[in-house]
C-alpha cells in the first residue's frame, strides 16, 4: 500500500532520528526540547505510518527493529540536506566557479567592463564573464530566460520591471590629438568648436546629432567629416585626423595621446545604470558582482595610462 507523504512530516523525521540517536523517548524529549508525551505521539504516528513498531522495550532502553534500521540512515541523509537548505548561501571568491553574462553597449565595455575585469581576475579569478551587445527590444526576455545577467545601460533605457542601480552620473566633453592646432588654446569658445571637422557616433549613419540642434539654436554650424557607429574606433581617427569629437568623460581617461576640453555649450550627459533581475536579486555571488561593478563605478580613472589627462576648462 503506498503511503502519503503528507501524513510525514519535517517534525516527525526528527523525532525518528532522535530515537534512533537516544534509544528513550525521555532523552529523545529533551534533545528535541519538547514533552515526553509529545514524543510518545509522534511515535505513535510514526509507527502507524511505517506499519511497524520501530522501537520495542529492552534491559537498556528502546532497541530499534530491523525497519527503524532501515531508515535510520535515509532519514539522517533527509535532514543533512534540509539543514543545508535552511542555511545561508556561501560565497568563497578565492574558490567560485561561475560564468556571467553582461549585456553591454560599446561604451559601457570600454568605460565599465574593461576596468572591472582587470579587479574581478585579481579578487575572483574563477569567475569568467560574457559580454554581449544590449539588445532592448528582447532584454526583458532574456533576463527572463537567464540569458543574461546583468545590462549596462541608460537610465532611459532600463526595462521598469528590472531591478537597477545608478552606477555613475556621465558627462560629455571635446577631445582631440594632444598635438591638434585647437589644443594650445587655454579654454574652447564656440568658434574654436566649430572650426574643425567632427567625428560623431551615429548608428543610423546620420551626420547630425542633438548637438547640431544645440548649436544652430546659438546661431552656429559644424562640419561633420565622419560618422561611425562605435565610440571604441574614436581614439584612433582623433589619433591620425585633425577631428574632434565630443565624447562621454569615461572613454578619455585612458588615453595620453589626446586632450580633452569642457565644451563651450551645454550637452546633458546621462546616468550609466545596472539592471538586474528579480530571480537574481538575492544571489549572494551575484550580489558581490553587483557590488564590485557599483565599486569600479566609482573610480572612473582605475585604466589611465597617466595619473590625470589634462583637462582645460571651458567659457
């Protein structure tokens, strides 16, 4: 006949093994910090539920039968597993093995990704990590699907139902060749902006963004001489052209062939967020890779190449 499961529970096991470790239902009672008569219940209904007697009465005490035998090591083995389960989740840097899975913009890979993984291999070498292109459109269902982790993203751009904390507040400035005619001026005016070609970052291909906007409001025009879709290529076409860009701070920091100026007009910048899911949240590894990443935040300059870029101040 089977038997319901139901009709066992968490309380009963425990007694059983208490028996089984204290062979007397008085010693049994005080292991279990309950009354005797209470004791002698759950054996009653242990008993009923195995069909067998379990304990019979001895010179020395309760002597266990052959299927109280039987079960005293499956029942151990249950309630080693149920403690394990009631503890809390550890979390060993120096021994975890983990993948992760980042979804990132370009920008993000190189301001954030590339100086949290230089920490992460010396504090955490176990962990390996996957970076993928932000995808908006099908973030919700990948972090759903745990395909991704975590997403490196604008505020503007975080799913509502996701968890997120700002990692920093970015802002814009010009940067150019270290040696560019316009890098000898003190401080950038609005002519001396316009006056060469620009280099933006567009993924339409457009040669126009909102600075465009900005500018023609004040009565001024720039001359756009290229458009790419990535902010990582801009080091080199400043490195090797006369153009000038306007980058986010962040991707400036690495980099002592080029100079970088406070912009003579007002660009917003953005908030950088990191988004995570509810079936994560209380993750204890993922929480310590949340918190790092919310610590590299903070260190903007961690992968200069120089202790502090110049940075001339704009009008």
């Amino acid at each position: 006949m089977k038997q319901d499961l139901q009709a066992l529970d968490f309380n009963l096991l425990k007694a059983l093994n208490a028996l089984l470790e204290q062979r007397s239902v008085t010693r049994a009672a005080e292991q279990l910090s309950l009354s005797q008569p209470a004791v002698s219940l759950m054996l009653t209904r242990l008993r009923e539920y195995f069909g067998d007697p379990l304990f019979v009465r001895g010179q020395r005490g309760m002597i266990p039968t052959n299927r109280a035998m039987e079960l005293a090591l499956p029942v151990s083995q249950i309630l080693s597993n149920i403690a394990l389960l009631s503890q809390p989740a550890e979390f060993d840097t120096d021994t975890a093995k983990m993948d992760i899975t980042v979804a990132a913009t370009d920008y993000a890979l190189k301001a954030v990704v590339l100086p949290f993984m230089s920490v992460l291999k010396k504090r955490a070498p176990g962990i390996r990590l996957a970076v993928i292109p932000v995808d908006a459109e099908r973030m919700s269902g990948q972090f759903e699907r745990g395909d991704i982790d975590i997403a490196l993203v604008r505020h503007d751009a975080t799913p509502e139902e996701l968890h997120f904390r700002t990692l920093y507040q970015e802002r814009y400035v010009c940067m150019m060749r270290a040696d560019h005619p316009v890098a000898t001026k003190n401080a950038l005016t609005l002519d001396d902006f316009c006056e060469p070609e620009h280099v933006i970052v567009s993924s339409t291909g457009q040669f126009q963004d909102d600075i465009d906007q900005r500018l023609a409001e004040k009565g001024y025009h720039r001359r756009i001489g290229m458009a790419v879709n990535s902010y990582v290529v801009l080091p080199e076409v400043l490195r090797t052209t006369d153009m000038i860009a306007v980058v986010p701070y962040r991707l400036t920091c690495a980099y002592d062939f080029l100079a970088r100026f406070e912009l003579p007009l007002d660009v917003p910048g953005f908030n950088l967020t990191m988004a995570w899911h509810e079936r994560s949240h209380r993750d204890v590894a993922h929480q310590w890779i949340r918190a790092l990443l919310f610590e590299v935040g903070q260190r903007p300059n961690i992968l200069s190449l120089t202790s502090e870029p110049h940075l001339v101040s704009g009008v």
